[in-house]
C-alpha cells in the first residue's frame, strides 16, 4: 500500500523525521517495500519566465523566446501554442533529464537557431496527461526557484507491505494510529478532510472512534455526531434492500442531487497520482481517495442510469455484467451483485459496473457504502480471476461500525467539490457488531512474548490502538480489529509495539543428560545424499515448488494445478526437481558459466503422494580445453551414471547389486540414458543425458546430463548404533583373473558382468567390464573377475573349476571365450 508523507500526517501529528518514521513501520510489523521520492526526478527543473516570443525564421509552427530562468536570459525554441511573453511556466536546463523519454536537454541548433533547453508540458514531466501546450504557473511564481519544491512535489511515497492480517491498516489512518501507539505522533481526531472543505477544518467525527469505544452505527446519524456538518438532507433516501444478508448484511446509501461532475481540485489529483492512481473524475476519485485514506471502499451510481431501487443479491447463474475495467465477467449464483430491476451493475465489494458509471453529464448520483462478508468476496474474486482496491479491503474485513461515517464523509466531499443537495439516508440490514471480549493477564507478556512489560503499559498500548480495557482487565478490540481471537494476539500487540528486538535471545532449556536423536532416517537419509553430493563438486540449489505448465508437460505434466496461482509461471506443483533445475541451469549459462554442476534435494508431487527426490544436473564443460588434454569435454551418460553411483552407495544403497535398463523416460535421450534398478520393479535412479528438445525448452544446448534419485525407493538400512563394526579384513590375497569373451551383437556389458559374477557367488566377489573392442563385426569384451579365498588359498584345481563356471555362465548369453 502507497502514501504519501504529507497524507500520513493528515492523521498523524508527529514531529519525527523520515528516516524515524520509515524504521518505526517495519518495527511494529509494517514492512516498508521502498521509499520513492517524485521530485528528486524534478530537481533540475526551475520556475522560468518567458521574456520575449518571435517567430522562428524558418518555421511557422516554432517560436524563439527568451527566457529568464534566474541566471539571465536564454535562447529557447519552442513549439508549444500558448508560449508567449511574460507566461511563467517550468524549464529544463541544458543537462537535465526529461522523466517522460528520458532525453537529456542540451544545447542544439533547431533549424539553424540554438536552443538551450526546453520548456516543459504536463505530460513530460509525468504530472498528468495534458501535451497541448506548456506549463502555465501563478504569475507570482518565484522566478529561478526549484519548480518541484515550490510546488510541494518534495513529498516521499512510501510503499508498505500490509499482512492479510492487519485490515484495519490498508487505510492511511491505521497505519497513523499504529505510529501513534508506537510513540511516534499523536493520532489525529478524525476529520473530514483537509482545509478544502469550507471555513471549518478541524470539525471530527465522533471521537469515540478515536478512543476505541464500540460505537453504534445507527447512532451515527447528524444528531449523534460531534462538529461534522449535517450531510442527510430532507425527503426520502435511495430505495435500496439486501435480499442477501450472507454476502451484504449492511447496505446503506444517500442520493446527491444536482451535482456537476468534473475535473478533481489539484490537491486531490496530485495525491492520487503520487501512489500511482489516475485521477478520473471528482465523483470517481472521492471514492477511491476515502479507499485509501481510511480504508473504507465505496461507490458512486449514475441515478439517471438506474431502473428502480437498487439491491444487494445472489447472482442469476449466467448473468453478466461490464465491469469498470472494461471485461465482461459471468457470475454465478454463489457470487453478491448490487442490481435493479433490470440489470446487474456491480460485482458486489470487488468492481463497479460500466453500464451505471458516473460521467461528465452526470447529475444525480446514488453513494453506496455496504458491508460485503469478507469470506464470500474472496471466494468470488478467486473464482473471477479479478482483483481490485476494493477486494483487497473487503476480503479482508473493513469496519462495520463505520458505514454511517465513511458514508458522511463522502457525501460531504461530494457537496464540497461537486455541489448539489443531499437526499436522506437509506440503510437496508444489520452490520455485524458483535463485540468480543477477553480475560487478559498482563503476566503473559512475559510467559508467552518473552518481554516483561509493566501492566499500565500493556494498558497504555492497548488502549491507544482503540481496544477498551477494564478494571478487571477485560479487553475488547475495536471493531476494526476482526483479526483478534484471544490472549494470544493482545499479548502479540503489545510486545510488537513495545519492540520485538526488546524480546531478549535466550536459549531453549536442555534436558540433562545427552539429548535422545530426534531425526528420521528419512532426514539422515536426505543429510547423507546432501554432503556426499556436496564433497564431490555439486552446487546445491533452492528453486520453486511450483513452475509453470510448460515446464511441467516434458515430465508428465502436474497433476496438481493452483486454481488462483501468484503468476502463470507458478501454477503447476512440480512433478519431477530437473525444471527448476534446467532454469538455474539456462540462468548461469547467460552469465559466462563454463560449467554447472547443481543439485536439489526436494519434493516431487505425484498424483499419489509426495516423493522425496535427489535430482543433479551437469551442463556445459566437464574438462575445460588445455593444451594437453586438447579441446573441451562434455558431459556425457557415463558422468550421470558414475554420480548416480556414488550418491547411492552413500545412501547405503547395495549398488554392486544394481541392475541397468535402458531408456529413462520421454524425458531422457533414446540410447544414451537408462535406471538403476534393484531388481525389474524397484527403480532407485534414472541417469543419463536430457532429450535435445527437452533442453532447448530451457534454453539450453544440448548433451545436459541429469540424475534423479528416488530416495523413498532406496531400502533402510537397520541401524547398529552409533558404533562401527569392526574391520576385519581378508586374511588371504585376493586372486585376479581376467577373461575375454566374443559377444553377441547387443549384449549389455552389464548383463554379462552379472552373469560372471554370479558363477560362483562363494569365490567371486566382484565382476567388471574393463575393455570393449570390435573387429570386422565381432565385439569382445574382457572381465575382470576378483577371487577371494577363504581359510586356506585356492589351488590350481579350484581355480580351474572357478574358470569353467565363469565360461559357462557367459556362455547362457551367447558369448564364447575368445581363442
């Protein structure tokens, strides 16, 4: 949320510097976005006056002048049509920046006269959209001086992060009486603002709501006010009903008649523009700026637009209406639409209709301020896809009490700026003001925040932030304050305006003894894989849990998708870790990186459950080109799978009893990717390069290697405590004997290694491939096979028989011992 300072101390009299106040914000839990202030971009422009205006020699359209801007006359060329002698208006001097093109003046010849610098329209200095001619100024503007700090553009727009929490401050006025109670000002009476509204203006709105007391909105009519000019006029209110207390419990509404509806005074506008809204009209902006300057949402009806008496319903399912933002929105009967007899013309609490808007020729108006219910607008914005100003507060709970206020306040500003006489009120159903009280025992700021704070303070604090405390300390929250649901949020109250960085750091009691081990062997699974990942070169990588469904369809698809994502790049839960991961990947890639070794260890969310998941991925060069090794290495399949390798045996993993089949997925190149499997059905890895189009999605070239790991699918290993065994190696020298065999065309090696080494599982205790070639069609393979003896060494004979099993395992497979 955005405002400005000076609209800040509207409602907050303080005597605190910027610097104070922005550091107070985030203390008491307001986080301050950024800080931006207008006219630092203003600041090389100054108040000039146009001496003389001639005609330019060699253009009809162009004038000469001669313009004082403080230091002396100067030579400007100007095509504007009101230029003329003595206007005074807003220079550019040779060197400044022009906000709304970023051109940087200085002196050049136009059309063979010079021109040094430029007198400035409304629309280049981004002060509002009018181009037709140059910034005319007050005669009496002081010529020389800075144009943004004479015209008061010097004001920070400071840029706050409101938690969903906290509805009471998405108003200017909540966040002043949060600054309040945190010592920094004094929280203004309430005022119907500023000094454009007439002779008197410090006339306030009932200072009950000031003090916090449960006010009763049918009491707030002109006879119950304190200093706020009678706004209900004579005769009969709008008609207006709720047929839908659910959605609308409150709907109240006055007329104004005979009013002119143009253009918003400047003050209005400005304030406006400062936070980034376009000024529309005064009808129109009168609504948005009570929006935010007490968080009270509103809106205007063209009366003339209207068919009857206007209501507060369930929609028709099928019904449509032309939002203000210019869609066409169809509603269902779950959604609250204000209509008359004739059409819908308001998404109720969210977005006002075009075909009932205010215009120029508008000159009866119908002011509405309703209470919508908080849980049924944020299911209708959801299921709309339609955000606005007016949701924000509503979803959030605006105060009930203050319909009858928020209502006078606005139909006075209209009187004020757009004339016309006002109508008596209507109100139609009950706003919910139940009140909530609960014990309190100041105690518990201590045993619960952590902070001991004297009792009269917990009192002080409290009350300044408008809840009523008793004697007996009974507390009840304002009711702008739904958020609060017991001791537990007074006792955060009070210890964040207090100071959280009061709260001192103490450790957590330990138990005596040595502390029990708490982790899972999921978690000592996942804390192995991640430092043995980490030892062999791996950079580990944090990305989103959720991507978009393009990134998501090369893997399967979701088969969870967000219905109100944060964006269309987060909509999808991811299936598979490799896209976040290929991401990071294309990102480094674009910033020079030779290579990228990345790893993740995270959630994989399949349509049955999660799945605890270890993915890598390698990209770019694995060996950089030297002068010795030659030109650059790429990863390949055999890096992927000697990485798989590793991090399995490190998870425990039997990985000499691993199985490869071949072809990981649609996601993985044909030939040169495969599993890792503990027999045909348990899967513990897929290995090998990316498919090329999978890669370039990302915008990467192809030959990526990658490795998931499934960690769920890896067997537990019994624990034996926290003692290793004892090692005890062979007695006896292992024995080596190498075999070379002719294979048939397609024999995986690993399969023939398995079959060698399962000839005599007693004596054998490991079989490898150390050498493939082939030679006018046949392939030979050479093994390599480890005997180990047991009590006593093999003999010539045993050894022999050894070698008859290995041959005539090989032989099952169609390979014969080469001659």
């Amino acid at each position: 949320m955005k405002f400005t300072l000076s609209w800040l101390k509207d409602h907050l009299s303080t005597e605190a510097s910027l610097d104070e106040i922005l550091v107070g914000l985030t203390r008491i839990g307001l986080e301050v976005e950024g800080v931006e202030n207008p006219g630092e971009k203003l600041a090389a422009f100054r108040i000039a006056k146009v001496l003389t205006a001639e005609r330019h020699p060699q253009a009809d359209k162009l004038q000469v002048l001669s313009v004082d801007a403080g230091d002396g006359p100067l030579q400007v060329v100007c095509g504007a049509p009101n230029a003329r002698a003595g206007l005074v208006g807003v220079f550019g001097m040779p060197g400044a920046t022009v906000p709304a093109n970023g051109m940087v003046l200085k002196v050049a010849a136009i059309r063979g006269v010079e021109s040094n610098g430029m007198m400035c329209s409304t629309r280049e200095l981004e002060l509002g959209d009018d181009h037709d001619g140059i910034i005319e100024l007050a005669a009496d503007a002081p010529v020389g001086a800075a144009f943004a700090e004479w015209a008061g553009l010097n004001d920070p727009v400071i840029d706050v992060s409101i938690t969903p929490n906290r509805q009471d401050c998405m108003g200017v006025r909540g966040i002043a009486r949060d600054l309040a109670a945190a010592g920094l000002g004094t929280l203004k009476p309430l005022t119907v603002p500023g000094p454009h509204l007439g002779t008197d203006n410090s006339t306030s709105v009932r200072p009950e709501l000031v003090e916090g007391r449960v006010p009763d909105a049918r009491a707030s009519t002109a006879s119950a006010r304190t200093g706020i000019e009678a706004t209900e006029g004579t005769g009969p209110g709008p008609d207006v009903r709720t047929d839908d207390p659910a959605g609308c419990p409150a709907f109240f509404a006055q007329g104004v008649n005979g009013v002119s509806n143009g253009a918003s005074p400047e003050w209005l506008a400005k304030r406006l523009r400062a936070i980034g809204q376009k000024p529309i009209s005064a009808l129109v902006d009168i609504t948005n700026y009570i929006t935010v300057d007490l968080g009270r949402p509103l809106h205007v009806y063209d009366k003339a637009k209207l068919s009857g008496g206007l209501v507060a319903r369930k929609a028709k399912a099928g019904e449509t209406v032309l939002a203000l933002n210019g869609k066409t929105y169809t509603l269902d009967e779950t959604m609250t639409v204000i209509a008359d007899d004739a059409h819908v013309h308001d998404i109720g609490g969210i977005m006002g209709g075009e075909e009932s808007g205010v215009s120029d020729t508008t000159t009866d108006v119908v002011i509405e301020c309703a209470y919508f219910d908080p849980e049924h607008i944020a299911r209708t914005g959801q299921k709309l896809m339609l955000t606005s100003d007016a949701r924000q507060r509503f979803e959030r709970g605006v105060d009930p009490a203050f319909l009858d206020d928020g209502l006078a306040i606005a139909t006075r500003l209209v009187l004020d700026l757009c004339g016309g006489q006002p109508t008596g009120i209507s109100r139609a159903g009950e706003p919910p003001l139940g009140t909530r009280s609960y014990a309190y025992d100041p105690a518990r700021a201590e045993t619960l925040g952590g902070l001991a704070v004297a009792p009269e303070r917990q009192r002080a604090i409290l009350t300044s932030l408008g809840f009523t405390v008793s004697d007996d300390w009974q507390v009840t929250p304002p009711t702008w304050r739904r958020d609060i649901d017991g001791a537990a949020d007074l006792v955060e109250e009070v210890i964040r305006i207090e100071g959280i960085d009061n709260v001192p750091s103490v450790p957590l009691p330990r138990a005596p003894g040595v502390a029990a081990p708490t982790a899972t062997p999921e978690q000592k699974l996942e804390r192995r894989v991640r430092r043995a990942a980490a030892a062999r070169g791996l950079d580990e990588a944090v990305t989103w849990s959720f991507i978009s469904e393009a990134e998501a369809a090369p893997f399967g698809g979701g088969a969870f998708t967000l219905a109100n994502p944060i964006s269309e790049d987060l909509k999808v839960m991811r299936p598979s870790l490799l896209p976040g991961l290929l991401s990071a990947a294309a990102r480094n890639v674009r910033r020079g990186a030779g290579t990228i070794r990345l790893f993740e260890i995270g959630r994989r969310y399949l349509a049955d459950k999660e799945r605890p998941t270890l993915s890598l991925v390698l990209a770019g060069d694995r060996r950089a080109r030297h002068w010795q090794t030659g030109k650059a290495q790429a990863f390949d399949a055999f890096d992927a799978k000697t990485e798989a390798l590793a991090l399995l045996a490190a998870a425990g993993a039997p990985v000499d009893n691993l199985q490869v089949f071949g072809e990981a997925g649609d996601a993985w190149h044909p030939g040169q990717s495969g599993t890792l499997r503990l027999g045909p059905k348990t899967v513990l890895a897929a290995f090998g390069i990316l498919h090329p189009n999978v890669t370039r999605a990302f915008d990467l070239d192809a030959g990526v290697a990658a490795v998931e790991l499934y960690l769920e699918a890896i067997p537990a290993k019994r624990s034996a405590g926290f003692m290793r065994p004892a090692y005890t190696p062979p007695a006896l020298q292992a024995v080596r004997r190498d075999f070379a065999f002719l294979v048939p065309e397609g024999l995986a090696a690993d399969a023939l290694a398995r079959a060698v080494k399962g000839a005599d599982k007693a004596a054998i205790v490991s079989a490898r491939v150390f050498d493939v070639f082939t030679k006018d069609g046949e392939t030979s393979m050479a093994v390599e096979v480890v005997l180990q003896p047991g009590e006593k060494a093999f003999v010539e004979a045993e050894l022999k028989a050894i070698a008859d099993k290995v041959v005539a395992a090989a032989a099952k497979l169609g390979a014969s011992l080469r001659g």
